[in-house]
C-alpha cells in the first residue's frame, strides 16, 4: 500500500510539472475544447440526420 501511494505522488507530481506551463493558456484551451466538442456534436447530427433520409435507420 505503501508504495501504490508514493508512486500516486510521483504521477500526481509529473502531471503538475506537465501542466503548470500551461496555465497560462488555460482560458484559449477551454474554448478550443468547446469549439472541438461542438463540432464533434454537430457532424454526429449531420450523419444521424442524413442517415435518417436515406433511410437507413
């Protein structure tokens, strides 16, 4: 157990050096992740809708 929670620091800590340079950007990163999800979101719609005329479903 002892070790199972060093080696949790360990990641914990390399992901906190990882993201740290990031803070920075962090605002332009979630409207980039927005903007990507709702473009995900709207090409699912398009090909359930277009699936939906050609009558496949």
């Amino acid at each position: 157990m002892r070790y199972a929670l060093e080696a949790a620091q360990q990641v914990l800590a390399e992901t906190q050096s990882a993201v740290l340079p990031l803070v920075p950007y962090l605002d332009s990163l979630r409207w980039v992740f927005i903007v990507v999800a709702l473009g995900g979101i709207t090409v699912t719609i398009y090909t359930r809708l277009d699936d939906w005329k050609r009558g496949q479903r």
